[in-house]
C-alpha cells in the first residue's frame, strides 16, 4: 500500500509558493522601472507648464484688475480745442458702443460746444468758452466741434448722436453738453443766452450739483 509523504508535499507547495512570490515581486520591480523615465518627463512638462500656466493666470488677473474707470487725456492747457468725431468718441462718449448711455470716464468735467461758422450765436460763445477755458485751466476740458466741417450734408456724427440723445431734434446750435467727471451727471444747452455763462461756470465749479435753468 503506498502512503503520502505530506511532509514533502508541505515542503513543496512552500518552494512553489515562495517562487511564485519572488516572480511577481520582480515583475512589478520592472515596471517601475520603466515608468521612471516617463513620470520624470512628466513632472517636467507639468512643472514647466504649470509656471506658464501661472504666468497666464497672472496676466488675466492683471487684466481683470485693471482699473478700467480712468482714462488718460491729452490736456487742454486752458484753451478750448478743437476736435473732430474720432476724438468725441476715444475720449468723450463712444456713441457707436453705448448709443443708449454717456460713457465719458475722465476725472475733469468735459464742455463740448456744437457750432458752424455760419452761426451768429455761435460766435458770441467762443469768447464766454475762452474765458472758461482759462479760469479752468488743468481742472477741465472745453472742445469746440464744427458740425458742417466735412460740409453740410455730412455733418458731424458726435453731433447727430448728441442732438438725439438730449432731444435736440431741429438740430439747433449752438449746443452745449457738459459731462461731469466719470459721467455722473449730464447736462445739454440748446441755444445762447445771457445765462449760459454763468450755467457753464457753475457747472465747473460744481458739476455734480448744477442745475440748468
């Protein structure tokens, strides 16, 4: 009758075992190895787009933080300038991006006087503007607009999109807006009276609290 040697059997399946275990160990060992290079590459390009990345977030942020309230004019030095359409809208109001809403954002309260050559009125404003202009010197900006500059049928753009906005529908000059600083307050004068000049001044002096008469 032949018998079981369990003794070497348990000796066996130990071998076996302990083989089995050995093999798998050093399979792993092996693929480790061969992930090195390929994480180390990894670690690389992340870092170096990471501080890329970081940069960009840094550039978007200064963006985002930029004090966008404030926009810098060319001065006046006391004089009343004058301006065409292309300056109205880069430094007065963009009537093609906001029709609907004044988007002046400078610090110093604005006058724009609407005129032609051909206007008698006209004409006796300039001296009060001049005057204003000078009084006010490094405290605000006077422009002066000829309407009919590019000649009667082509008039002024700033003009056309003032006169609808303030209700000056006969297009009557001369015409004076005033804007206080960041376009808080608005204000529009149809015509030339014994009253614009002080209106305009009082408006300089305190432009967030004049009221038109």
């Amino acid at each position: 009758m032949k018998t079981v040697n369990f003794k070497f059997l348990a000796m066996l399946a130990t071998t076996l075992m302990a083989a089995f275990v050995f093999a798998a160990c050093d399979k792993d060992d092996n693929k480790k190895d061969e992930k090195k290079p390929d994480q180390q590459e990894n670690t690389n390009g992340n870092g170096t787009q990471g501080e890329d990345n970081k940069g960009d977030k840094n550039d978007d942020n200064k963006e985002d933080n930029k004090d966008d309230s404030k926009i810098d004019i060319p001065e006046t030095d006391g004089e009343v300038k004058e301006i065409d359409d292309e300056y109205f809208m880069k430094y007065v109001w963009d009537y093609t991006a906001s029709p609907d809403k004044i988007s002046y954002k400078g610090d110093k309260p604005v006058i724009v006087d609407f005129n032609a050559v051909w206007c008698g009125p006209c004409k006796m404003l300039k001296p009060v503007l001049s005057r204003i202009a000078k009084k006010h010197a490094g405290k605000s900006y006077v422009y002066s607009i000829d309407i009919d500059k590019a000649g009667p049928y082509n008039r002024s753009k700033a003009f056309l999109a003032c006169a609808k906005k303030f209700g000056n529908t006969d297009g009557s000059i001369p015409f004076i807006i005033l804007i206080s600083p960041k376009g808080e307050k608005v204000k529009a004068i149809i015509g030339y009276g014994k009253n614009t000049e002080f209106i305009i001044d009082n408006f300089m002096v305190h432009p967030r609290f004049c009221v038109m008469t």
